[in-house]
C-alpha cells in the first residue's frame, strides 16, 4: 500500500477579481487550492498547517472516512478546529471509490475560497474505455464576493435574512468576461479536433444550484460523486453544491473564425426571486483553428444553457442519473430495510428578538430545520464525546423520527404553518449495520430551491423522488431497487421529496447538512451516530495524538 502524504498551510493571499483586491483565505496562496490525487486503496496523509488566527478544518467531501471519522473535519462535530499556529494531519485510506470528489474548509463559510479537487484514480480499468481520453480538464464552480465573507456571514447571523448573494460565479476561480474587469480572468483551456477529453465538474459554490453547458457540445455523464453512473448524454448538467459530476466530451463541432466555444454556469431556481442570475463564461479553445479573438460576448452564445428555472430540465437530467450495476461495479442498494425515518427540511420564520433588527421576512427572521429542529453545534467534538462515553451536557439521543405534525401540501398555507423550531443538540443514534430510509420533506416556504442534503460517512442511494408530499402507502412500492443512483449529496426538489437508503456500516459521529451554507448556518443539519459494531473491524479507531482540542 501506497501512502500519499500532502501539506496544506492554511494563509491570507492577496487577491483580485472584479477590481477589488482582498486577502483571501487560501490553501498554500491558491485559489482554488490544490488538487488532491491519489489512488483507489492509498493511504493519504495530509498536514494541515493553520497559519492564520481564526480556526480551520478541512473536509475530504464524499471520502468514506471508514472508522477514520477523526479524519472527517467538520469542526464540533468530529473535531476540535485547529487553531492559529497549530497543526494537524488527516489520516485515512481511499476505500472502494473511484472518481472525482472535493475537499474544502469546513469552518464557518471559509469554503468560500478554501476549496479543491480531490480526485481518485480507479485500480481496475474504467467501464468506459473508448473513446481513449486525451487528457483531463478540471472545472470547479465558486462564488466570489467582494466584501469579507466572514462579514456577510456574520450579517445573516444577526438579522436572520438572506440571500445575501456573490457578485461573481467563478469557473476554476475565474468569472469570465461577462463581469466587471474580468476580461482577463477567463479560463480558457486548448483542446485538440477529434480528441475526447475528461471534465471533471465540482460545485464548490456556498450557496447556488448551477446549470453547466457547452455551446455546441454534448455531455456524456459517466460518473457522480465518485460513482460509475451508465453513461448518458446531455446537452447541459445541473449540479448542486457539493456534487461532482464527471463527464466525457468529444472536440467535434467546427469553430467559427474565434475557434472558440463558450463554457457557462449560471444558477438553478425554481422561480423567480432577486437572487443573483449572473453567468459565469469559460472557453474552449481548438487548437490551431482560429484566431482566439472572441467579438461579441453573451451568454446566450450558449444556447443549450437551459433558463433558470428549468425544473422540467432537471427532473429529466436527475432521472437519467443512474447507477451502473453492472457485474464489476455492481449497486448495493438495501432491499429491506431496518428503520424508515420522515424528516422535513424546513425554512423557519422566528419573531424578532426584542432591541433587536430583523431583516427577513414581514419583521421577523429566518432560522431552518430538519424535523422542526434547528441544530446547534456544541462547544466542543461532539465524536469525541461519543467515544469518551461523556455526553452530558453535550447531546441528547432524541432526534425526532417524524416531523411533529405530518406535513401536508395540500393542507396547508406554507407562510403560516411549520414556522416554529427547537433549538438543540438532538442526535440520531442506530446500531452497527442498520439498514436506515430517510425521506426528506422540503415543506417549501419560499419555494425557491432544492436543498442539496449532504451526508457524512456514508454513500446513499436516491430509491425515489418526487413533487408534493411522500405518500408512504403509495410511493415505496414505486422505489427504483434495481440502479438508483449513488451518491453523497441529493438535490431535495423544491415543493417535494426524495427518499434515500444508506447502509449504516460506518461506526462513528456523522453530519448531515443542507450544503447550502446559509441554511447550514440558520440551522438545516443534523447528526447522526452509528455505534461500534460486535467484530474488531466495526469499531471507531482510537483518536490521534496530534487531534485539536478545544
Ligand atoms: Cu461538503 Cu459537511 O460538507
């Protein structure tokens, strides 16, 4: 066995785009930071340096984290963050995962710009061998903000609104001409006529759904969230924040006299809303056919970029994502399960607190949900505790396993109803090898996006979705058991419901999270606990010497 070691210093860079220079949180002064590359079954060591006085951690987003879960980085939850000045090294093996994953801060919204690939070469051949790749092209979608993210953060905190939009989408860092000053900021990558090439897509966007196309050029997806997929072809994607979605595209349309081809990312809502629409503008570039001169620059150069709240594009996009299942890469969806578990996503309306300034909705302000409960991070590593068995005071058991009242579309007035929330540490606690549904219930106040549910530890299988409420009479019997997709992190649709499966085969403390940062910070999370397992390889490992302490 192979082991791969890294070394990231977390520091301030100076950096500039749509002519405003700030210092910018950075790993090793890049932007984005660093590709993480290793092989299926390496162990991968990487030393996180802290060089700045505010707190860090850093996520391996997707990686299994099998028993490893002090490697896991979400501060509070499986560790202490590490402080300025301190260091500490992520150990943990790549196990059973092939593909394209990201890493990314996981403090506060410091993933704004402390984000990267993390890609897995697979050990066996690739199920999709022809066309041979000529070579591998990254596109990593970010948001930039002129004004200190920590301030925008900090602004949501206190009055309880938002969005609080970027003023830029980038494409691997860059916004693209269609900005202010950003001419020169445009990624531009040179490929070759007749040659297939690899994208590797990561959204490693805050808080937006995007929508990726190439004018001209299809898509054929063969792999999300370090999953095989059977390969199908598209004119356009859409990706939610933490997803990645690794396509194949052949070079094979003849340029105009630029020998140029737009790239463009713009944001997925399900209706309209003074969010920012903005497109981000990349470039393909056929080499040697064309001047590389581009005369007039609009989005609309990308045709096949569908509108922004193209829901009936993305129901057709998801319900072509699926698992490959085939004899090597079989989809080890549980057919039975142990435990099914109804969880409403919600946003929630709180009346203002007294002397206090309330900017979200009719005077009041925003907190968000699962199960009416807004969660709160202890002071502390809640899987430390759990480990130590010192959980007093820290967290309770009790997670609800049904919303409070059955949510019901068709019942209710969504301004009025399911507004109030809790406030606690509640976990779900099962045991070693549970079986475990979770149907997740967007209750859709403010009807405006999916929540891309994000789960720690674990891949999940997306057996069914739909609009309106989950009928548990009529929907089960309609699951997908055959070849549903596999993945990490699902795109809960606006206005309804999707029900995944997980395998709860890794011991441990596990988040899971609306990966929209704004709705994590208002609260749209939840933890869950598997417990150690009877044999000597279903156990948490003990914790390292060098974890952080709070
Ligand atoms: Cu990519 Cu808990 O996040």
């Amino acid at each position: 066995l192979t082991t791969r070691r890294f070394r990231f210093n977390v520091e301030w860079k100076k950096v500039s785009r749509l002519c405003h220079t700030k210092p910018l949180l950075t790993v090793n002064g890049q932007y984005p930071g660093p590709t993480i590359a290793v092989h299926e079954g390496d162990n991968v060591e990487i030393k996180v340096t802290n060089r700045v006085e505010e707190n860090t951690t850093i996520h391996w987003h997707g990686i299994r984290q099998f028993r490893t879960g002090w490697a896991d980085g979400p501060a509070y939850i499986t560790q202490c963050p590490i402080r300025g000045g301190q260091s500490y090294t992520y150990k943990f093996t790549v196990v059973d995962q092939r593909g394209t994953l990201l890493w990314h801060a996981h403090y506060s919204w410091q993933r704004a710009s402390v984000y990267g690939a993390f890609i897995i070469y697979p050990r066996m051949p690739r199920p999709f061998s022809s066309p041979p790749i000529r070579a591998e092209i990254p596109i990593i979608f970010g948001e930039w903000w002129n004004s200190d993210v920590d301030s925008v953060e900090n602004e949501m905190i206190k009055y309880g609104a938002g969005p609080i939009s970027s003023d830029a989408y980038t494409i691997n860092g860059l916004p693209g001409p269609l900005y202010p000053c950003s001419n020169k900021d445009t990624f531009i990558r040179t490929i070759e006529f007749g040659k297939t090439y690899m994208l590797r897509i990561i959204n490693a966007a805050l808080n937006d759904e995007l929508f990726f196309a190439i004018a001209n050029h299809t898509l054929t997806v063969v792999e999300i969230d370090a999953v095989y997929t059977k390969p199908f072809t598209t004119t356009a994607i859409m990706i939610a924040p933490g997803q990645t979605t690794t396509v194949l595209m052949t070079a094979n349309q003849v340029p105009d006299r630029s020998g140029m081809f737009a790239m463009a990312a713009r944001p997925y809502l399900t209706s309209v809303f003074p969010f920012n629409n903005s497109t981000s503008l990349g470039f393909l570039r056929y080499k040697k056919l064309g001047s590389g001169k581009i005369k007039s620059l609009n989005s609309l150069q990308v045709h096949n970029l569908p509108l922004m709240e193209d829901t009936a594009f993305v129901t057709k996009f998801s319900d072509n994502l699926r698992s490959l299942a085939s004899a090597q890469f079989p989809c080890n969806v549980p057919k039975s399960i142990n435990k099914r578990v109804i969880v409403t996503i919600s946003l929630n309306l709180q009346d203002c607190p007294k002397n206090e300034t309330c900017k979200g909705f009719n005077g009041k302000r925003f907190y968000a949900s699962m199960n009416n409960q807004s969660f709160v991070r202890p002071p502390t590593s809640i899987l430390e505790c759990h480990y130590k068995n010192l959980t007093t005071g820290i967290f309770s058991s009790d997670f609800p396993e049904k919303p409070p009242n059955a949510f019901d579309y068709t019942g209710v007035d969504p301004l009025t109803e399911n507004m109030n929330t809790e406030f606690g540490t509640k976990l779900l606690v099962v045991p070693y090898g549970t079986s475990i549904e979770i149907v997740l219930q967007d209750t859709s106040f403010l009807n405006v996006e999916n929540h891309p549910i994000h789960v720690h530890g674990h891949n999940f299988f997306i057996v069914g979705r739909g609009f309106g409420n989950f009928d548990q009479a009529k929907h089960p019997v309609e699951y997908n058991l055959v070849d549903p997709p596999e993945r990490n992190t699902v795109a809960v649709p606006s206005g309804g419901w999707a029900a995944i499966r997980i395998k709860a085969d890794n011991p441990g403390v596990w988040f899971v999270h609306c990966h929209l940062e704004e709705h994590t910070t208002w609260g749209l999370a939840m933890v869950f606990i598997v417990k150690n397992g009877p044999g000597p390889s279903q156990t948490v490992i003990p914790p390292p010497q060098d974890l952080p302490l709070c």
